[in-house]
C-alpha cells in the first residue's frame, strides 16, 4: 500500500494518491490532472476512483477531468447532488481498491455533504483518515462557508452538526489513525491551522481545542463561530463550479498561452477590457510596469489573493510573467476557476519597455528610510494586514486597512495625502498599492520588508503584542 499526500503550498491544499496491488485512488485532487495519471501508468497501476470530500469552495477540483480522462467514477458522500454522474455513496459504504478499503464516513457540519474516508489496510486495520474540511491539525472546517449556497443554513446550526459529527464518528476512532486533511496553514477554510499537515487522532485530540472532551455543543458553536470573517467572494462561485461543471484545463491552458507581441498585448488590452495582471515579484514590478496593470506575485499565495482580489471569474486577463513561468501562472489562475486568460505578453515586461511604451513606477523604500523620514514629520501608515495581525501587534497610530477588504479599505485613503504602505512581508502592499494606483492614487509609498522589517529595525514604537485567536 502506498500513500501519498500531494501538497500545494499556494492553496495550502493536499490532495492524496492511494495505491494497492494495481489499483489507485485520488482523494481532492486539483485542477491539472496529468501528474496523477502519470504517477499510476509510471507504477503500472490503474485509477479506479476519484473520491471528493465535499464541495470545495477555495479550488476548482480536478475530478470531471480526472474522470474522463481515466473511466474511474467520481464518489462523493451523502447530501451530494452533482450535476454531472457521480456515485453518491452511502453512510458506511466501503469500496475496495486493491487490498485496501475505504470506508465513506458522512460528517455534515463545514458542509451538509462533508465526508471522510477511512482506510482500513490488507488486514482491515483502521490506519488512516482523509478528513477533508472536517477536521484540520489543530482546527476543523469553518461552518459558515455553505450558508452561501443554502439559505436555509446558518453557521450555528452547522456548527452543531459538525459537533455531532466529531463526537460521534471521529473521536471513537483509535487513538493511532493517521489524520490527512484537505488544507494546512494558510487555507482560509479554517481559522488558525498547524503548519504540520498530518497528525495522529489521539494527538489532535489532546491538542485541538475542538476536540476537547468536556466541550460542550454551546462552547464548541461559540469558539468556532468566534473570530470568523466574511469569506473570499470567488468561494461561492467556485463551489457552483465544483458543482455544476468546467470547461476542461487543456481548453484554458491553449487559451491561455496565447503569445502577443507589445503592441498586439497593448490592443487586446484596450479592445477587450481584460484585466492586465503582471505576476512577477513585487520589488521587480514597483521599479517599472505597464499602467493600470495590477501585482500578484506568483512566489506567494497567489491562487487565493487573485480570488480575493478579481470578483468576477469570467474576467478576461492578459498575463506579464517572468519568461517560461506562462503556463504555470495560466494552470494556477485555473485552480480557483480563473479560465479566462486570453494571453501573455512574449518577452515579458522587458519587451514593452523596450518598445517604448509607457511605463509606470511605485516607489518603495525599507525600513530605515522609513524611520528616517517618520524622525522629521508625522506620516500616514496604513497597514495592509488582516484584522487579526494588527490586532496582534501594530506600528502605534498606524490604520488598518486590510488588503482582504479593499473596497472597504480604499475609502480610508485621501488621494491628496501621501501614505506608506506595509504588510507582514511586502507581498500584500505591493497589490493594495498597485490596484489603487490603477484606480488613480499616486501618493502610495510602499515599505519593502514589509511589518517584519519594521520591527526588525528596532526604530518604530510597536503596540503591546498579543497572541492571535485567529488568522482569519
């Protein structure tokens, strides 16, 4: 028996491949199929299941591709109503895959059709459990994400029967079962996720405060509703897509690499409305890009901040990447259901500049500087992080102004002051500063370096620091 956790940091996801004797399994698996299929023919095994935890709201699954590409049949759990064939399975079911069993364990609560799936060995040894959105290291799935596609549902009332679904189908499990679930830390499908991406049961039942054994069901609703926050607008329409149907990745990925020369680029650009979206490192792109382009660096959680970021999916977008990195931003987009990439431009952004096109600039400064000029005058600091992390800990008489909310968070600026920009690192000011300068602010100075810069400098008056409930 093999098993293999198939883990990307950009979602903060994990997909599984499980092999016994000829025979393989894919649980979540994401956008790009190819490698799975790879993976079977190189060990000359054959996929006979695709197996879904739930209706994903944060990545658009790759099981229809996966599906049809393989003949292996799509299971989900109970409450599942799909609009393409798919085996819904029974509470208890089991199926066989080589000598290994999988057992569908239905456990409503993050969503009302959430399954896990546990895996029994060539003995019938219960040895591990794909959690899903359920039950996280450290954490379970927040119970607010399928009151979007349920108006029936509150987070209360889902909260309730994810209770019942831990205390009765996941903590009587030995104490010795491995626990893979869906997403690590990062993921906004929980509040504050361990770094560790498996566990065993008993540890998480020692260690995860939703675990508790004296926990009562009002204490459980009440510490896992706190501190949660609106969710990313694209979870939604990724779930309906998970639902409902996709165009297949080999469409979107011809599509999407699609080469233009600067001037074909700067036409598509004007003639179509696309969003122009330059994927390159945030200190590259603030020494020089393309106007009205915007930042979302592809070295960083960047399949969740362009769902954040791009409200409509069926955006079109024309790409400038580092050069060779066009179908990796294309695949990525594909992930969280961006299809509607229409180009790149060839030659990168050094082949605009070398056109003789306009070109635009943000001026970023470090830390020191920073502290130099905040010596001489009093400055307008927006600090760009979550709520939480500047609740955490904050640069006295800095605002918040989360990236996550930029609607919101724009109203606070006034374009006839100036503002120094920061986050946690620079990745998340360099994209406030870029979609503001699109809309028209000029007086955004970013900090590179971002909060940990600053305090790293010793030089600036930090608030007491207090440890976050959660990173919501």
């Amino acid at each position: 028996m093999k098993i293999e956790q198939i883990y990307t940091g950009c979602l903060a996801q994990g997909a599984y491949y499980i092999e016994s004797n000829g025979e393989a399994i894919v649980i979540d698996p994401l956008r790009e199929v190819d490698p799975y299929i790879q993976k079977a023919e190189r060990n000359n095994a054959k996929i006979k299941y695709v197996f879904e935890t739930h209706f994903h709201a944060d990545f658009v699954s790759g099981h229809l591709d996966l599906s049809k590409k393989t003949g292996a049949p799509i299971v989900y759990g109970p409450n599942a109503n799909p609009a393409f064939e798919a085996i819904i399975a029974k509470d208890g079911q089991e199926f066989q895959v080589g000598d290994v069993t999988l057992k569908v364990i239905h456990t409503p609560g993050h969503t009302m059709e959430s399954t896990c799936y546990l895996l029994k060995d060539e003995k019938g040894k219960e040895v591990g459990l794909f959690s899903g959105d359920t039950l996280f290291i450290g954490d379970v799935g927040r119970p607010d994400l399928a009151q979007k596609v349920a108006s029936d549902l509150t987070q209360e009332k889902l909260a309730g029967y994810l209770f019942d679904s831990l205390r009765e189908k996941i903590m009587p499990l030995a104490d010795d079962v491995i626990v893979y679930p869906a997403h690590g830390a990062g993921s906004a499908c929980g509040k504050n996720m361990s770094k560790e991406t498996t566990d065993t049961l008993g540890n998480q039942k020692k260690t995860n405060y939703a675990l508790r054994a004296d926990m009562t069901k009002e204490e459980f609703i009440k510490e896992v509703t706190t501190g949660l926050v609106a969710p990313p607008a694209y979870f939604p329409l990724n779930v309906m897509l998970n639902i409902q149907g996709y165009e297949s990745i080999d469409k979107v990925l011809e599509r999407g690499q699609h080469s233009l020369s600067p001037d074909a680029f700067e036409t598509a650009a004007n003639e179509t409305g696309a969003l122009v979206l330059d994927t390159r490192d945030p200190q590259t792109f603030a020494k020089g890009f393309i106007p009205n382009s915007i930042n979302i660096g592809i070295d960083g959680q960047f399949a969740p901040w362009v769902g954040a970021m791009i409200p409509d999916i069926k955006q079109e977008i024309l790409l400038i990447t580092d050069e060779g990195r066009e179908e990796e931003v294309v695949t990525r987009l594909a992930r969280v259901g961006y299809d509607h990439t229409i180009g790149y431009l060839n030659g990168g952004f050094a082949a605009w500049e070398k056109s003789g096109k306009e070109v635009d600039h943000i001026r970023s400064i470090d830390a020191d500087e920073f502290a130099q000029i905040m010596e001489k005058e009093n400055l307008n600091v927006l600090d760009v992080r979550k709520k939480s992390e500047y609740q955490s800990e904050h640069v006295v008489d800095a605002e918040n102004a989360p990236l996550d909310f930029i609607n919101e968070s724009m109203l606070q600026v006034d374009k006839n002051k100036t503002y120094y920009v920061h986050c946690a690192g620079g990745y998340r000011s360099m994209i406030f500063n870029s979609i503001l300068r699109a809309r028209g602010y000029d007086n955004l100075i970013d900090i590179k370096g971002g909060f940990k810069g600053i305090k790293e400098s010793g030089k600036f008056s930090l608030t007491d620091y207090v440890c976050p409930s959660t990173l919501l």
